[in-house]
C-alpha cells in the first residue's frame, strides 16, 4: 500500500549577498511604509505624477538600492518596472488596487518576492506548470492529510459555475466569494509554511472559525497577464509564476470576527523571516523565503 512520508530537506540557503539577510529586507520594508506616509502627509490620494517624483527619489537611497541592486535585472531595470507599474495604474475593477498608494505599497513590496525567486524561470503557459515534475498537486496531498488548509477548483463547465452560483444565493458566506483555484500546484516549501500558518490561525482563531481557504496558488505567466486584464494587481515578474506564493483569503474572515487574527499570525510568520506579506485587500499574497524553516520534501513510502 503506498502512502506518503515526510521527510527533511533544506532548499537553497540565503544567499552570502548582504541584501538577502533578513535585516535588510526588513530595513527595505521600514523605508516602503516611509515613503507610502510621504505620498500621503499632504493629500492622501496624490497624483501620478507626484508619486513618480517621489519614487525616483527615494529608489536610490541605500534602504532600497541595497535589495533592488541584487534583483535579478538589477537596479536601475527594477526601478523602471516600479515607476511603469505606478504610471500605467488604473482602478479598472473593484479587484483593482484600492488606489495609487495601495498600488505602489503592493509594487515596492513585490520586489522582495523578486529578489528571492526572480531567477528562476517563470512557467509561461498552464502547459509549463502541469509538465513540471516539482511542483506537487495538491489534492493528492489533502487526501493523504498532508493539505492542512481550505481550498477549491474554480468552476469551468456551465453547470459548475450554475452550481456555485446557487450555492451562493442559497448559503451566502458559506466560503469566500473568490474564483478558486485554476491549478492546484505548488512547492513543497510553500505547502509546508501555509500548513504552519493554517496550524497556528486554528490555534488562535475563535471556535468554529473556517480553516485557513488559500484562494491562488501557481500561475503561468499568460495567466497572470489575464488576470491583470481584468484589474487585478497581478505583477510581473511574480513568484506566483514559479510556484513559491499563494493569496490567502483575508476579508471573508471578518464573518468570524478572525480577519484581524489571521493578519497577525502571517505578520508574526514574516517576522520569523519565514514569508514575505503583501496586503491585496480581500486576499492577502504570502511568498516563502528560500530556506525558509526546513522545507519537506514529499516522498511514496511503500507499506
């Protein structure tokens, strides 16, 4: 009978690169909520312009060159993404960025994602992401108990999105009003850090409160420009697209009086040095740090 072991292995260490320690990252976090209160100390919606002069400024002070500086495409590339992403901003849906400051506090924040995982090839098609031996299906793992978190497919047939529609109307609140799940894959390091997080939010959270649902998980790369179509902050390059971050529901939780809970369990993970955080508004985006704990490698173990 084949059933599943866990084993110990670490995955790449932190690079020896002074702006991969946790200090400086935290440094660079402490200088990004710095500039989002200048952006804001004299109208709390400023313009485009005002907050690209702004950026250009401050993006070159060393809280900021010392991680943009070791982004993959280096510094002077990473500060062009940022201003190109504020400057081509637009509250296109209600899944937009509530406005200019969120949009350039999830930008500046993305680029931590970048500087942990931006070398590793993105997956440019859901062909990419279904052809990859590392990454592991997720519903395999929940049956064997090794899934610790909420979370479902999206609906892709009529009669599925029919279904969820009338579960909807029928049981409103009954789970998050989020698409799913396109494709159930992830790293193994990125499913043992949510199954932590979803450990200590149970732990927390008042009685009868929902597991931790994670809404999104792997993306391609197509994908991920499909989703920015419609207004999401859906930013490129992504950790998403090589398998290392997840959005977890957040606003949902409020029904249960645990939003608040929830938020500070993930700050309390990133402050272990454990994940980075991205509030998104509804969901929150969680990335997990190369090394990141011990990551468990996930094997057959013959019975």
């Amino acid at each position: 009978m084949t059933g599943w072991l866990v084993t110990s292995q670490r995955t790449d260490d932190l690079s020896a690169g002074a702006a991969r320690r946790l200090s400086d990252v935290a440094a660079y976090r402490e200088a990004v909520a710095d500039v989002l209160a200048e952006l804001t100390a004299q109208d709390r919606r400023p313009s485009v312009a005002a907050a690209e002069r702004i950026l250009a400024r401050r993006l070159a002070e060393h809280e900021f060159a010392a991680v943009l500086s070791v982004t993959p495409s280096g510094a002077e590339a990473a500060t062009q993404r940022i201003l190109r992403d504020v400057r081509s901003y637009r509250r296109l849906s209600p899944n937009s960025a509530g406005d200019l400051v969120d949009m350039v506090r999830v930008t500046l924040l993305t680029q931590i994602d970048v500087l942990w995982w931006g070398h590793v090839p993105a997956y440019k098609t859901d062909e990419d992401v279904l052809a990859d031996t590392d990454l592991l299906h997720l519903d395999g793992l929940r049956h064997g108990g090794l899934v610790t978190f909420n979370y479902r497919h999206q609906a892709t047939s009529v009669l599925g999105r029919a279904a969820r529609a009338a579960e909807r109307a029928a049981a409103p609140g009954r789970a998050p009003v989020a698409a799913g799940l396109r494709l159930a894959y992830a790293r193994a390091e990125l499913i043992v850090v949510l199954n932590r997080i979803a450990a200590d939010f149970a732990r927390l959270a008042p009685a009868g409160t929902p597991r931790l649902w994670v809404t999104s998980l792997t993306r391609s790369v197509a994908y991920q420009r499909h989703l920015r179509a419609l207004g999401y902050p859906a930013l490129l390059p992504s950790a998403h697209c090589s398998g290392y971050a997840a959005d977890v529901e957040m606003t949902w939780y409020r029904n249960f009086g645990a939003d608040h809970i929830l938020q500070a369990v993930l700050l309390g993970h990133q402050r272990d040095g454990d994940i980075n955080v991205i509030d998104e508004g509804q969901a929150w985006h969680v990335c997990v740090r190369p090394g990141a704990g011990r990551a468990m490698r996930l094997i057959p173990r013959q019975r």
